[in-house]
C-alpha cells in the first residue's frame, strides 16, 4: 500500500501492554499515516519490518520477537489492546480492518519484543467519507490512497493490473472480481484496442485518448462478507522505445553569439531535449571544465527547470548567472552538456562584448534628423510653388526649342462679357509686358474676311497653351469659345503638343457647365482668380499659371531666370493703377465685328 508519511511525537504512554523492559519509540517515533474510504478494506504495515535490522515477521518470531498491535482511540492517552475479530485480524506484519469503519480512526501502535529488548512505533489510521476523498471530476471515483503511475509507449501494448490485487488474492476465501473505469466511463471501453482479460485490463495498442486516471474496484469473499477496495493507476502515453533517445542541444546553436556587457549581469541560456527514457538525465553548465558547483567564484550560479513535456519527451532549461561581469570572463570556455543512458552532447558558449552605443549623442542627432524633417516637410506644403518654380528655372526645358509653334498661350473667353474686360485688362498685359509670354488673342490677331473656324484651329494649332477663361457666361453650344475648346481637347488626346488651362474667372455652378467642360474638368488644371487677392504678381494665382505655363527664362530689367521675378510686384502695380485699358478693349472689339449666326453656320 502507499503511505503519506508524517512526523508526529507520539503521546507518552504509561505502561505497556505486557510487563517488560522499556520501550522506546523507534526512529524519533516517526508516524505513518494511513488513508482508508469508509466501508472499504484497509490494512497497517507495522514500520519496524522497514528497517534493515528486522527483515520479515518470520525471523523475528524465530528470534524470540514477539509483534502486538495496540491501538491508541482518538482523544485518549492510554493504549488499549486490539482484540482480534472478523473485523479486524492479524496477518504477519499486518493488521487488517475487513471493512473500515468511521470508528476505526486512531493511533495503532506496533510493539517489536523479547525478553531483553523492545522497541515500538505508531501508525495512524485515518477513515474517510466519500466526499472526502480525492476526485479527478464529479462523475470519477473516490479514492483514498496515493495514486499509481505507469507510461506506455504510443502504439505499443501493456497489461494494466490493480494495485494491491495480490494481498486482497491472498485474504480473499472465495471469488474476486475487478471492474475497472476510465475517468467517468466503465468497462467496455469504445474501440477494441482495451480489452478486460481476466481481472487485467490489456492494452492492445496505446492512443493518446486513452491517458488519463484508470479506477479498479477489487471485490472479493471472505467467508460470509463481500469485501471491496478502489485503486487508482494514471496513465501516461509516451514516445515510442524505438524512436532516437540522444540527447539533443537544442540552444546555442553552433554559430550563436552571446552579446554580453561588461558590469553586468550575464545570463546564458542552455535548452536540451530529453526523449523519453525511464532513466536519468542531466543538463549542467562547465567553466574552464569546472561545474558551477567547483567553482570558487561566488558570481557564478545555476538553475535548471523544466519548459516542455510532450509525451515523455522533456525540454529542459539550464541557465548560468554571472553577476558583475568581467573584462577577464571573456576569455574563458563555457560549455553546456547533456547526458542520458543513450548518449551526451557538449556545445561551447560563444561571448562578444556588446559595443556600448552614444545613447545620448545618437538621440540629440536623430532629434536633428526629424526636426530638420519636419522643417522641410513644412517649407515644402507652404512653398511648394516656389519650389518648382525655382526647379523649372533651373532644370526645365524651354519648348520653343524643342515645336514650331508662334504663340505661347492662346485665350480662349466669352466675347461681349466681363470676361473679355478681364482678359484684355489683366491676363494680356500680365502674360505679355510682365511674364514675357507671346499671348495670341482671335479678335486682335485675327485678319478681316478669314473663315473663323478654319483662323481659329490654325491659332489653337500654333499656341502650346490654351487658356480657357470660365465664367458663368462663358460658351453657350455653338459659340466660338466652345470650338476653341473642342480644338484645345482634341489636340490633347491626340498626342499633340497643347495643354489646355482652365482659368475660373468668376464661380460657375454645375449645371451652367456644358458638357465639354465637365469632361475636361475631371483631367484639366483649374487655376481660381480670386480678386484683388490675386492682382498682386506674388500671389498663388499667379504661381499657379506660371507652372502650368512654358518655361520662360527671360526676366526683368535683364535679369533671366525666375529671380527675375522678384521685382514682378512692382510692375503689376502699374498696370493695375492704369485705366486706359479700355481704350485696347474698344479697338479690339471693333476689329473683327463677325454676327453670331454666322459663327453659328462655321461651327456646323
């Protein structure tokens, strides 16, 4: 039977059971203790027949030892005699309760004598209730006693045998049956790999559903009585036998580097795997072949510990601690080894001094680093005109170079509007005396008794912008600012060397947009005039129009290049205090004098 093992002092004892000499208490009255369920066989081994001087109950009786049990009741002093009964009798060195009972529960000393020696010990016997005892789960079981264990090899076969089955065989005057489960379930099992041979259970081949707590109920006759017991008996499932059983490093690996710093704790890390061997095994760290343990250096320690355990095979850790590192540890050998029945493994520990980076320097320079970011980040959203507009100064390419074209930019606006005002008075003299563009214009360019639609594709054709003026006036179907549009559109998806600007002079509603310019309104540039914020030549209406337009490297009062464009606000303040543009606007308007119907009838 297995035993809880307690030490307790025995209580003092006035007299023995029998006249003699003295008797002492064996090894400092040390006290078993034995658990029995209610209702179930119990049996007490007296613990003198453990010690090495008293092999059997036999020998001693041959010796002139004579074994008496005595029991000592719970909450009394005085030891009392067991007298013996179908209930309780002596069967060597055992005393058997046949069944226990709830009143059993107390202190049973065994006394080992003669006529010149005695000597006695305790065992105590503790009766449990169901509802005591220790349950896996609700539906298992009750058991009292510790436990069995036992492991089978997956795939492989094993006989299962109740614990204790023999002393009950030896006790027992008539039948005994076995009935065994399986956490909540009983014999039969499903699948036929278990299978109940007698009072054995056989495992044909081992499963991993088949782990877990077997339970045994022993039943057998004495005499008149049916007596029971339940055992217990867990089963593990392990790796089979024929698999590799080397010992395996697992960490460090053959190239690793362990990055160590110097006045400072270093710890190196060993991990072996142990495959399943019903022997030991060892995992432990050497320095300059010596163990830890060797050593007389107190900054080196170790612990082991276990990280994995996966059907007996078992990854162990072992770490080895070196407080207050040393410039001198760097030249030592460190080797972690393994070791079992089949095999051992050694793998060396390789350190490098870890470089010690400028945490300060290295953070004020990144702080640098992302301010001077940040900072351009902002100059570049706040000045990113500027910015490409001194790019195309500098690296563009100048298009009248490269086309035959005459003309720069050809406009394109509502005649008979305010937006004819706005073009002759600003965007003419703006593109033409202040940016140096050549500005082509139909009404004023244009010679007398020329076919309109033919004049009017030729201009388009020789311009490498077409500026379209928008406005809530502007293009009504068939007039000539919309084949001036169709032009400029139809050159662009044909791979032609025209762009097309959409200038908005005044805001337009979505449904005064004919159908050309919300197609061109999805692909097209749209620059926004937005009054007296963009007279001024610094402005972003300006820059805007400027990127859109051909490089033009001629500035003012002969300087070339955009820095030329610095002095551009003092010229356009002169052309806005002028009032005499309107003079232009009367003889341009009298130059080409077409009627609408005759627009019209070019058109179509």
């Amino acid at each position: 039977m297995a035993f809880f093992v307690v030490l307790v002092v025995l209580p003092v004892v006035r007299g023995d059971v029998q006249s003699g000499p003295i008797c002492p208490s064996w090894r400092d009255s040390s006290v078993a203790v034995v658990r029995v369920l209610d209702d179930e066989v119990g049996w007490l081994s007296c613990p003198l027949f453990s010690h090495l001087s008293i092999s059997n109950n036999s020998s001693t009786q041959g010796s002139g030892h004579h074994l008496i049990w005595s029991r000592l009741p719970e909450g009394q002093v005085v030891e009392q005699p067991i007298t013996y009964s179908s209930h309780i009798t002596k069967d060597g060195d055992r005393l058997w309760l046949q069944p226990a009972t709830a009143n059993d529960t107390g202190l049973y000393v065994c006394t080992l004598r003669n006529e010149s020696s005695c000597s006695k010990t305790a065992v105590r016997l503790e009766v449990l209730q169901p509802q005591e005892a220790v349950r896996g789960a609700e539906c298992e079981l009750p058991v009292a006693t510790v436990p069995n264990h036992m492991v089978i090899p997956l795939q492989q076969g094993k006989t299962l045998d109740c614990p204790d089955l023999q002393d009950a065989a030896r006790m027992a005057t008539g039948s005994l049956t076995v009935t065994w489960f399986h956490r909540c379930q009983r014999y039969p099992f499903p699948l036929s790999y278990r299978q109940q041979k007698g009072v054995s259970l056989q495992f044909h081949m081992m499963m991993d559903s088949f782990q877990g707590s077997y339970y045994c109920i022993v039943h057998y006759q004495r005499k008149d009585k049916v007596l029971r017991f339940t055992r217990t008996i867990n089963v593990t499932a392990v790796y089979p036998i024929t698999l590799p059983k080397k010992p395996t490093i697992l960490h460090p690996t053959k190239e690793q580097l362990y990055s160590v710093k110097l006045n400072t704790e270093v710890r190196l890390v060993c991990r072996a795997l142990f495959p399943y061997l019903d022997t030991p095994f060892e995992i432990w760290w050497t320095v300059d072949g010596k163990t830890v343990e060797q050593l007389a250096d107190t900054r080196f320690s170790k612990t082991s510990r276990q990280l994995k355990n996966d059907y007996g095979d078992q990854t162990m850790e072992s770490e080895l601690v070196i407080h207050s590192f040393q410039a001198a540890d760097l030249k030592r050998e460190y080797n972690c080894s393994v070791k079992n029945q089949e095999g051992s493994d050694t793998r060396r520990a390789q350190l490098e001094e870890e470089v010690l980076l400028p945490s300060v320097e290295l953070g004020c320079g990144l702080g640098v680093v992302l301010v001077f970011l940040l900072v351009l980040f902002v100059l570049y959203h706040v000045y990113w005109l500027e910015l490409l507009l001194l790019y195309r100064s500098w690296f563009g390419t100048d298009e009248r170079h490269t086309d035959n074209k005459e003309y720069d930019v050809y406009i394109s606006y509502a005649r008979n509007s305010e937006d004819e005002q706005f073009v002759l008075s600003t965007l003419q003299i703006v593109l033409e005396n202040e940016l140096g563009y050549s500005v082509c214009i139909f009404d004023r360019d244009s010679l007398p008794g020329g076919t309109i639609t033919d004049e009017t594709l030729n201009f388009v054709a020789r311009s490498r912008r077409l500026l379209v003026v928008i406005s809530p006036g502007y293009a009504s179907q068939g007039s000539q600012a919309l084949l001036e549009l169709k032009a400029g559109i139809d050159d662009m998806a044909l791979g032609g060397h025209l762009r097309v600007i959409l200038v908005q002079y005044k805001p337009v509603q979505r449904k005064g947009w004919v159908r050309e310019l919300r197609r061109a309104r999805v692909a097209l540039v749209l620059v926004q005039w937005q009054g007296d914020k963009s007279r001024e030549l610094t402005s972003r209406f300006w820059k805007r129009l400027r990127v859109e337009l051909p490089v033009q490297r001629v500035g003012i009062g002969g300087n070339d290049g955009e820095d030329g464009w610095r002095n551009k606000d003092l010229a356009l303040g002169r052309f806005n205090s002028q009032n005499s543009t309107s003079s232009q606007t009367g003889l341009l308007t009298n130059t080409v004098k077409t009627p609408h119907s005759t627009i019209f009838s070019s058109i179509t």
